[in-house]
C-alpha cells in the first residue's frame, strides 16, 4: 500500500457523442504524451448514481492520465451538456504487473469516513483478487455545460478499480461484486457508482 500523497495522475471518461467536440477531444489526447492509454467503454450506471447523473449516455473515451491540469484544461475546452467525469488519484492501494488486457474498471464510492486501517484491511482485501491489478482511491469532478440539480455528495471518497481479464464483461461486472461483498464483510460499505467495459483499446 503506499502512501497517501495526492498525485496528479487518475482517468477521464468522457461522453462520446459523434459530434465534433468529442471527435477534436478524442484527437487532443490520443495525441498527448499526458495520455497514457485510451479506450473506448461502455458506461453502465448503477441506481444510486443514476439518481445523481440523470443525463448520460452509453458510449465514453476512457483515458488514463498523468497529468490532472493539461487534462482539465482540455475536457474544459470541449464540454459538453452530458457530464465529464474525471477522477483523481489520491493515493494507490497497490498495483500488479499483468499482461491481460484491462477489461473493465469499476467506479465505487464510501458513504461514509473510514480509518486507517478500515482502509487497509480494504486494500489488502481487494488485493487478494487475482483479477484487479490496479486499486486506487480518489475523488471526482465533474465538467459539463450543464449544471446538475443535485451534488453528489460522495466525491471524495472515490474507490476505482481495475479489472484484467478475457472474461466477458458479465463475468467480470460479477467478480467486482462478490469482491465488493468480500469487503462488506469487513464492515466497510462500498457502494458500485458505474462499471466501465472497455470495448477497443485506443492508444
């Protein structure tokens, strides 16, 4: 597990709409050397998010990046009236070398303040899961043109993870529970917000 200092490395996943600002948006960070990896990913929305994030769609660029302001400043440029969401990494429980291909990154959110070592016992919980090869928490913004009628209320306390798998994604949307309710088990509710299956690696 390391160390809780803020980095300025997380994801962007933004709603790709077929028109040209997601086309010049697409374009820009493909492009970028603060990109790590893009893909194209289905969104599905859980019923506690979709109270939160009324106006969505179903297809979205998913791009690692390294760097939170040159992103911001982009996904600013080319909002849109369906919200952005980018996530930033607070700090990372722990991360895996794996040769499979991402699959799926699912998106979790903590109702409420946990110690240290509810956080711990989290991580190392999450680490005995062969599949997940990357487990962070962070917190999200959101960018759009529109404002939302509510505030999600539980955007600092963001737990992101990273599936690996040839799996489909039904499988892996099932691991990712029983892993949620392995963590349950230790008293520490984790909430699913959204599930990310990544359709076409991009760059």
């Amino acid at each position: 597990m390391s160390g809780s200092s803020i980095s300025e490395g997380g994801y962007v996943c933004a709603p790709y709409l077929h028109n040209e600002y997601s086309s010049k948006l697409k374009e820009i960070l493909e492009k970028s050397d603060y990109i790590d990896d893009m893909y194209f990913v289905t969104a599905t929305f859980s019923e506690d998010g979709s109270a939160y994030f009324p106006s969505r769609t179903n297809t979205y660029l998913l791009a690692r990046y390294k760097d939170q302001k040159q992103t911001m400043t982009e996904v600013e440029r080319y909002k849109q009236d369906k919200p952005t969401f980018v996530f930033t990494k607070d700090n990372e429980f722990f991360e895996r070398l794996n040769h499979e291909k991402l699959n799926l990154v699912s998106v979790y959110y903590l109702e409420y303040g946990h110690s240290e070592s509810d956080l711990s016992d989290l991580a190392m919980t999450v680490a005995k899961r062969q599949r997940v090869r990357r487990a962070e928490r962070g917190r999200l913004a959101l960018s759009s043109t529109e404002t939302p009628k509510f505030t999600f209320p539980y955007g600092d306390n963001l737990v992101v993870l990273e599936v690996s798998s040839d799996n489909s994604h039904q499988s892996d949307n099932k691991y990712c529970e029983r892993t949620r309710r392995e963590v349950a088990r230790k008293g520490i509710r984790l909430t699913n917000l959204l599930n990310l299956s990544v359709i076409e690696k991009i760059k």
